[in-house]
C-alpha cells in the first residue's frame, strides 16, 4: 500500500510543479501552452528518474513516455478550439 502512495505522490507532485509553471506563463490557454505543460512534465519526469531510488524509476520513465506521447497526439490533434 505503501508503495503505490508513494507512486501517486510522485505523479501528483510533476504535474502540480509544471502545471503551477505554466500558470505563472501569462499566455492564453492555447495549443501551445497545453503542449509545452507536456513537455515540461516529460522533463521533469525523467530528471526526477535519474534522482531517485531504484524502486520508482519504473514509473517515472513511464511517465515521460506517455506525456511525450500525449504531447505528440496534441500537436497532431485538429480542429482544437480552447477559447
């Protein structure tokens, strides 16, 4: 039980970090914006998997996988209107 909290946490933590990021870009929320908060969690997902024990490596290597792909599903998405 332990184990899988420690998981949520961790996730929880990269997305309010690159989400509290890009609330302080003052852009609207556009394509762009919802890509780059993709990027940004991929990245921080995989630093944070060169800084952590062995046991949670797994999943944040799993994470930085599937926000680059949810990043390239974004950007080949059509017809978006965010306004």
């Amino acid at each position: 039980m332990g184990y899988v909290l420690i998981n949520i946490f961790i996730l929880l933590l990269i997305i309010l970090f690159a989400e509290s990021l890009m609330y302080l870009i003052t852009i609207k929320n556009t394509k762009l914006k919802s890509i780059l908060t993709y990027i940004v969690m991929a990245v921080i997902a995989f630093i944070t998997s060169l800084h952590i024990p062995n046991d949670y490596k797994g999943l944040t290597k799993t994470l930085a996988t599937a926000y680059l792909i949810v990043t390239l599903v974004s950007l080949l998405e059509k017809n978006t209107d965010l306004d």
